[in-house]
C-alpha cells in the first residue's frame, strides 16, 4: 500500500522556502518515482538520503524495498512534513538532525549502499567530495543525485573540454557519471532559475583518492590558473617540484606535452603522474 498521496505536502503548504537552504522541493512525484526506479533498490539496500525537505523523494524510498533508510536533513522546521512519514518505518529509518557537511558519513550504520538526493545546489561540490571520502571506503556503490546542469557537465566533461574539473577527475578515477534525465524548472516549487539533471554515479573501481589530501592538492593546484600550462601551475608549487626543469622533465618522461592543460589529460595520465610525484 501506498503511503499519504503526495498532494496533501504541495506547493508551499505549511511552510516558507528558504532559499538559503536551497530549499526547491519536488512537486511531481513522477520524477521521484523515476529516481528510485532507476536506482533498483533491492532488499539488501541501504539508503542515504540528504535533505528530505518536504518529503517527496523520501516517501518513494519508502516504498522501495531497502532494507534501511539514513535521512539527514537541516532545517528542523520541516518535521511536520517528515516524521509522520517515518512513523509507520521506524525500524528502518534513522533521522539526523543537522547539516551534512558536519556529520560524518562513515559512521552511518549500516553503511549506505546507494545516495539519493535532489541536492541543496549551494553545497553540491563539497559535499560529493564528503561523499566519495567518505562512502566510497565503506561501501557505497551508487548515487542518484538531482543537480544543477552546469554542475552535472563538469563532472561528466570528458578530456580536453572547457568543464573538466579536479571534481569530475576523481569520480572518472573511481567509478563513472552519467547524465541521466534531464528535469525542467516546473517540477520543483518554487522553480529554480537554473536547469536541472538527475545524474548517476557509480563508484566501481577500489581507488579510494577523495580521502587522499595529495591527490586533492595536486588536482587543485594544477587546476588553479587554466589558462597556464600545466608545467607552469605545477612548477610554482614548491613541494612539487624543485624548479620548472624538473617539472618538465617529468612530464617528458610520462610522454606529456610540455605545453599540455591540466584539462587536457585523461584520468589515466592523472593517476600516473600522481604516482610519480609521489616517488619522487
Ligand atoms: N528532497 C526534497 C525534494 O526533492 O523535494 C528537498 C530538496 S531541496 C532542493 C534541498 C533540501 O536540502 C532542503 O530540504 C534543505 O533544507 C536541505 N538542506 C540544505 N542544506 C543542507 C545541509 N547542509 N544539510 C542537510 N540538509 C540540507
């Protein structure tokens, strides 16, 4: 049986958005439904969910088979909405009360199996990163996120594309992510100014390097100017490279152009020049 229709938690009853919060809360329970359909949560699943809002995804999840669902959610004054719709799931439901950013993931049990969220979009970057540090060493192989198009294109832009990112780096090292929906404003209420996608993103291989601080500092510092060559970004960083020579010979010996952009490089190149800074 289904639970409460979804009507009786639209458009703004009972509650203000707040656009700090990136509170844009799903109207149509179609999208949340095709989210959870695509995730296929099986029986053996364990769910995360961030930022529940009024509930609309929740509710879906709830009517999946997972064996456990983890909720963190911020703003308080949204427990109107979401705790009757635990009541009747208290066995397999745990409810956190603050700001994500702050709670650390690994210590959810059991571990989640598989993310899914429409994401507040001003806390998206940091907060895939929390997720990949945090939750692809315990386990989690899947996320079914909502987000905001740009966002979505830097993390799925291929080599040599204007949107490669240290972000999109990482999760190509780790796994794959795919654009897999695209989602208009009027879905959400109130509508966001911005384009929205549903992404997936899978986390397959064992490279755990979101907790690696080098493999963060590298990406950052060669991603810093981008219009310099990565040579140039590279060789100002003093616990790099002794000098720009060395830099460039380097380079030479993993077959880069000493003229190549850091957002030129495959994610192979990545990890092999990663490796061999760290050698040195
Ligand atoms: N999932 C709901 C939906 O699809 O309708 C709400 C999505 S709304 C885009 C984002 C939600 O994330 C809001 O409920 C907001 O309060 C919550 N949120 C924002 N910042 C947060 C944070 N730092 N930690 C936890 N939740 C947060």
């Amino acid at each position: 049986m289904r639970d409460r229709p979804y009507r009786q938690t639209e458009e703004g009853k009972g509650h203000n958005p707040k656009k700090s919060l990136g509170q844009n809360f799903l109207i149509d329970p179609n999208i949340a439904r095709w989210m959870v359909d695509y995730a296929q949560i099986g029986e053996q699943d364990v769910i995360l969910e961030i930022g529940p809002g009024k509930g609309m995804l929740t509710r879906e999840i709830l009517n999946s088979p997972c064996s456990f669902l983890h909720i963190i959610e911020i703003d308080r004054t949204l427990a109107p909405f979401i705790e009757p719709l635990l009541k009747r799931h208290e066995a397999r439901t745990s409810l956190i009360w603050g700001d994500v950013l702050t709670v650390n993931l690994r210590d959810l049990s059991p571990s989640p199996t598989k993310v899914l969220a429409n994401i507040p979009y001003n806390i998206t970057t940091p907060l895939i990163w929390q997720i990949l540090e945090h939750l692809a060493p315990v386990g989690t192989k899947e996320l079914v996120l909502m987000l905001q198009l740009d966002l979505a294109e830097r993390l799925c832009a291929k080599p040599g594309t204007r949107d490669r990112s240290p972000l999109g780096i990482t999760i190509e090292r780790m796994g794959q992510a795919q654009i897999v929906k695209k989602v208009p404003p009027s879905v959400f209420w109130p509508a966001p100014r911005v384009e929205s996608v549903i992404v997936q993103i899978l986390l397959d291989n064992n490279y755990d390097l979101a907790s690696k601080r080098s493999w963060r500092r590298l990406l950052k510092v060669a991603f810093a100017r981008r219009r310099k060559t990565l040579t140039n970004n590279l060789a100002c960083v003093y616990d790099f490279f002794k000098d720009k020579d060395q830099a460039l010979k380097l380079l030479e010996e993993l077959g880069l152009s000493p003229t190549v952009r850091a957002e030129e490089l495959n994610a192979d190149d990545w990890q092999r020049l990663y490796e061999r800074i760290l050698s040195l």
